[in-house]
C-alpha cells in the first residue's frame, strides 16, 4: 500500500501574502533632474498586471510632496514631479519605495456572471475547498474564505472565465506519480486579472500544458491548459476569485496563522439558462454560456474580430 503523504504547507496561508510583498523587484523607479530645479519621477513595469507603488520622501527639503500612493498598469510611465518651493535652490531628497500586487479594495460587481472553467456542454461537480489554516493549524477560518475544487477522470481542459489578462504563469512543477498527498503547494497554475482587479486562481495544470502566455488577453471558455493527475487517481483544479483589500506595505509587520489575509475572496455568480447560481458544496453544474454573457466585457474592434475568426477566442 502507498504511503500517504500529508504534505501541507503554509502556501495557500501566507503564501499568497508572500507573493505579494515580494514585488518590488519587478518595479524600478529613476528620477530625472531637470533644468528649473524639478525632479521627473518614472517608473519601469518587468510583469503584466496592476501594481500598488508606495513612493516615500524620508528626506525632503525645499519641496512640500512627501509620499506617492498610486496604482499603475502599463510597462512604464510617470509617477510624479517634484516642485521647489525656491526654484533657486535644489531640492533635497532621499527616497525609498515599495510595491504590491492589484488595485486596493477595488470597485467590483458581485452580481457579474462568470462562466465556469471548463469546455461549454460539460458538467462538473463542485467541491468548496476546506481552509487549511483552520482544519491544520487550529486557527480561525476567514469570514471571506472561498474556494473550490473540481475532480475530472481525465486530463480536461481548463477554461477561462472571465476576460482578462495572464498575469502570473508557474509551469515548472512535474507530477509526483510516488506517493499520494492531501494536498502540496507543488501545483502548476495561472493568474488572470480581470478589468475590475479581481484575479481567478487556476491550479493544478499538468507541466508544459499550458496553452496560453503571460500578458495574454483571455476571453470567457478561451482555453487556459490540462489538467495533471492528482492521488494517482483523479485530475483536480482549485480555482477562486480574490482581489487585494489591504495595501499596507509595513514589510516588518508581523503575520501570524490568525492574521486577516491581505486577499478579499470573492463568491462569484455563475451564468446558467436557469438565472445566475452561486456554487454549492456537492452540487453539479452544466457549463452554459449565453451571448450576453461572452460579449459582455469585449470591446467593438474584438466583437468585430470575434465575428471574423472566432476560434482566435478559444
């Protein structure tokens, strides 16, 4: 008999927090001084996807701006400019800064229809994934906490749900065949960030069976990648819907296992012919999807070039 390993790990706990905090190498900051004594302060983007900057003046003479506090999407951009207070002297500066993946506490649509993440026509049973900070580490459960897991007896493929952009690709992960685990943070997944700043999670991809690529545009059923065989036995997918609700970049602050999460879980609607549905434990679903419900968030030029080539859009 295998043995069964039950590899838990801090990951889904403060792993995402980890993540999070550990941005600030993907922004750089120059400045530039300019010839009536201002100063131009830029930025350079390395990863798709929105980014909260915290730009700090702990030195600051002749110039009354002290911190920046500012969402940025594209690769490069301003950030702001420094005006002397006596344009006939220099400005005095230190600086330092900080970053932290998504927008703030965003503005969302809970009533938005997603689609579910697998080929239309197909039906799926959801499971509503446990919180292993409560089951394993005696700590107590998030009051936002949601997550769910799909189980498939072959390598499926896996759907987008929403419109949105690949913002974070891990493929380097092979399946362990040896042993059968309850869960380990060892999972190829993807990120999509969609236009509100909310991000899906899908994990459990099988290695270099991922079909899309980072900073791609992804549609509602475009296809994401297969799934890797899970337990030896089965191919699970975990996915959720999140979005950043504390920006606070205090990197000395202590996080503990009872420490709220930086990340609001969202319980999305799901589109079905029947009215929107919210997912429950043990239920199965028919994957649908209406026009209205695909077109929703495309713009003219992409309906337009949906109507031309449709399969661009799978």
């Amino acid at each position: 008999m295998k043995k069964i390993l039950y590899v838990i790990t801090i990951f889904l706990i403060l792993g995402n927090y980890q993540n999070l905090c550990a941005q600030t190498n993907n922004i750089k900051i120059t400045y530039v001084r300019n010839p009536d004594k201002s100063i131009d302060f830029s930025f350079t983007k390395e990863l798709p996807g929105s980014y909260f900057i915290k730009l700090e003046f702990p030195t600051l003479e002749n110039c009354y701006q002290s911190t920046v506090k500012k969402v940025v999407e594209n690769s490069s951009g301003n950030l702001i400019k420094l005006r002397p207070i006596n344009d006939q002297n220099h400005i005095v500066f230190s600086y330092k800064y900080s970053s932290i993946r998504g927008k703030p506490n965003p503005k969302i649509d809970k009533d938005f229809n997603y689609v579910l993440p697998f080929k239309v026509g197909e039906t799926v049973k959801i499971i509503e994934a446990i919180s292993l900070k409560e089951k394993y580490f005696n700590a107590e459960k998030s009051t936002n906490w949601k997550s769910f897991i799909v189980d498939r007896n072959s390598a499926d493929t896996i759907c987008n749900m929403r419109k949105g952009i690949v913002i974070e690709i891990i493929n380097k992960f092979e399946t362990d065949s040896l042993d059968m685990y309850r869960y380990t943070s060892s999972m190829n997944k993807i990120l999509v960030e969609h236009s509100d700043g909310t991000v899906a999670y899908y994990t459990g991809f099988n290695k270099n069976s991922i079909f899309v690529k980072l900073g791609q545009t992804v549609y509602p059923n475009t296809k994401l990648g297969t799934l890797s065989i899970f337990n030896n036995a089965i191919y699970r997918l975990y996915f959720s819907v999140s979005y950043l609700k504390d920006a606070s970049l205090n990197t000395g602050e202590e996080r503990t296992l009872k420490s709220d999460s930086r990340l609001e879980h969202v319980n999305p609607y799901f589109y079905s012919s029947n009215g929107p549905i919210l997912l429950q434990h043990n239920n199965e679903y028919l994957v649908e999807m209406d026009e209205n419900t695909r077109f929703k968030e495309f713009t003219k030029r992409e309906r337009k070039k949906f109507k031309k080539d449709a399969q661009a859009f799978y």
